[in-house]
C-alpha cells in the first residue's frame, strides 16, 4: 500500500442510486435531517469510490461491535464527517480514519479525551489533534467508543506520524490538516505511506 486515497465531498451531494436499498430505507428514517444528510453522503461517496474501482453494487453487513463491512468484497471501509464535510476510504487492508472541524468546543471534552497538560493558548487544534488520532484508531479496531479515549496512549514517532496503542492493540496513524479541520488514518502500517486527499 504505497498511497491511500482520502475522499472529501461536501455534506448534501448524494446520489441515491449508489446506495443500497436496505441502508437507504434506513437512514431515511433518521429523525435528525441532519444525520440523514451525513449518512446519505457518505454511503454515495462510497458507492462512487468503489465504483471507480469496477464494483457497481455494494451490501453492508455489520459486526458485533456495530462496524459496518463490505459484504463479499476484498475491501475494507471507513468514513468520517465534521461540520459539513464527509471522508471516505476504501483499501484492501484494514483501516480507520476520522475528520474533525478544529472549534473550541472540544475543549469541554478535554478530561474525556487525555490525561496530558494542554497548552491553553493552543488547547483547541492540541485537543482535535489527539482526538482524531484516538478516534481514527478506535475506528480502525472496530469497536466503537467501548475503551475510555483518555485511556488511549499516542507517541510521535516524527513529523505527522503517531504510534497509537491501548492494551496491547496497536496501530500507526498519520495526521493532516486540511482547511480548519485535522484528519487521522490509522492501519497497521504506515511509515511509507502517502496520503492523498481527493476532492469530490
């Protein structure tokens, strides 16, 4: 895996025919419009990355934890959506990736999210950077916010790169920043990987 391709779209852009019917029944069925909105754009989005891939229709299946996967097809999926904006990718290895807008609001969360002293000048883009790290990784395991994030060890490893850890789960992440939002990728390795964000 020498690059992994990160798909952004704008909340909102949907096509519904590249979604399959059962999720499409479901997420219609979200009482928050905008939740809806996030779901159906990123199940398009899916459906158009897998569809450059030749892969014209696609079912979900879910593990214990929730994660969806793709039904009967050699990838694996994630996706991801802050303040208007969607992520997805699509590999053939296991992966997790998480976006965030950087807003000082995560700063309530501060005590959920570490344990480490938080430069307050900095506290804002310090806490979305360690948040998307641990997200991404919770994401790449598969199981949901069942560990405390606060419990999740990161150490830098150089510029960007992260090792990130809890118990003896591990993964190593990369972190960007793309406009005023950070966004993680964790697999199991990646020291020689390149990230590439394509718009939609």
């Amino acid at each position: 895996m020498g690059k992994i391709k990160i798909y952004l779209k704008e909340v909102g852009i949907i096509n519904e025919k590249l979604i399959p019917f059962p999720e499409l029944e479901k997420i219609n069925n979200y009482k928050s419009s905008s939740k809806r909105k996030e779901s159906l754009t990123a199940l398009s989005l899916l459906g158009e990355v897998l569809q450059e891939k030749g892969i014209l229709s696609y079912q979900l299946s879910y593990q214990d934890q929730g994660k969806p996967f793709l039904k009967d097809l050699p990838y694996h999926f994630n996706v991801s959506h802050s303040a208007g904006i969607v992520a997805c990718v699509v590999e053939d290895e296991e992966i997790g990736i998480d976006l965030e807008k950087i807003t000082k609001r995560i700063i309530k969360l501060k005590k959920k999210i570490t344990k480490i002293e938080i430069n307050q000048q900095k506290a804002a883009e310090q806490l979305t950077k360690i948040w998307v790290l641990k997200e991404a990784f919770v994401k790449y395991l598969g199981i949901g916010l069942t560990i405390p994030l606060k419990e999740i060890k990161i150490e830098s490893s150089k510029e960007g790169y992260y090792q990130v850890n809890y118990l003896d789960q591990k993964a190593e992440c990369k972190l960007l920043k793309y406009q005023d939002y950070y966004l993680a990728c964790c697999v199991a390795e990646i020291a020689n990987v390149e990230l590439e964000i394509v718009e939609r």
